[in-house]
C-alpha cells in the first residue's frame, strides 16, 4: 500500500527544500500532498533561493511557483503516514497557524516519521514536540532549539540527524541523507 506524506510549505519556502524532496518522494512511489495556510488545491506559493554570495547571512532571490494538491483546510493529518517540513522564509509565520502546530503535534503525539529541514524546525520548536530531542537546523535555529527543550547537533550541511522518528537536517545539501533516513523511518526499502 502507498504510504503518504504530507509536506508543509508556505510562501517564500525555499525552492530547492520544496521541490527536490518533493520530486523525489513522487520518484520512489510515496503520495505527497503539499499543503500551506490559506491555500487551496491548484493554486501555489512563491519560493525563494537562499545562497550565500558573500555577505555574512544568505541573500534570498525569487524561485519558482510551487504548487499546491491539498486544500489546507482540509487536511486530516491522520490520513498521511509522514510528515515532511521545508524550510526557507515560511516557518517563520507558518509555525503561527493553529491548525499547523496541531498537525505537526498529531504526528509526534501518534510517533508517526517526520523530516524537517533548515528553518522548518522552526515549526517544531513552535509545537513543543523537541524537549529531549537531538536534531539539527540551520545555524541560527540552534538557540531556538535549545529554548524549546532540544539538544542541537551542529553538523556538516550535507549530512542528517535522527531520534526516533524524527529526521533533520541543516539545509537543502542534506538533501541525500535526510531523504534515504525519512525513507528508512518510513519503512520503504530501496533496492538497487
């Protein structure tokens, strides 16, 4: 039976962090519906490239359209079997919405596989679902993750952290371990 994962996103997600695991998710067979505050089936969010060029913080340049299949309002997390975060500019005001960190606690409260990347462990931190919890995150969620309970694992951008259930990673270049963890958490085996 297909497993289904929901992924949340919102304006301003960061592209690569929507699209490539969104695509490659669609690749190994799993149903994913993507979702956002205020947002209905067929419409889109705005996404957002984050690089660094230099200065001491990431310039943020526009992406593309990502589109959206579920109807926010609608959603019933206990119809998917993982949840999937993007990060970027969204989980600052997404983490916001009610019915987001309700989402995001059913999957903690049912022990049910969740990947977030980047800052969109800014969503967990807003839930209350890390104390005790060793993740990772971009830089300068670290603080955030330690005010909410957790322990930040500070590791190389390219690599993954898991407890439990639970996958995270710093950014878009973990893109590789995060995925072939969630995979793992998920119960899918890929063989070559």
């Amino acid at each position: 039976m297909t497993k289904k994962i929901l992924m949340l996103v919102g304006d301003y997600v960061e592209d690569y962090e929507a699209m490539v695991p969104f695509q490659a998710m669609l690749s190994v067979g799993l149903a994913v519906d993507t979702t956002a505050p205020d947002r209905k089936k067929g419409e889109t969010v705005p996404t957002a490239v984050h690089d660094f060029v230099g200065d001491q913080t990431y310039k943020e340049m526009v992406g593309h359209r990502f589109g959206i299949t579920v109807n926010f309002d609608s959603v019933n997390p206990a119809d998917y079997d993982g949840l999937y975060i993007a990060g970027g500019r969204a989980p600052e005001y997404t983490r916001l919405n009610k019915k987001v960190i309700e989402i995001t606690r059913h999957f903690f409260d049912e022990n049910k596989p969740v990947a977030a990347i980047c800052h969109g462990i800014q969503i967990l931190t807003a839930a209350r679902v890390l104390k005790g919890r060793t993740l990772t995150a971009y830089p300068a969620i670290g603080p955030d993750i330690a005010l909410a309970g957790g322990i930040w694992e500070n590791v190389p951008v390219d690599q993954a952290v898991v407890d439990g259930q639970l996958v995270t990673s710093p950014a878009w270049p973990g893109h590789p371990a995060i995925l072939k963890e969630f995979y793992k958490i998920l119960g899918l085996k890929i063989s070559s």
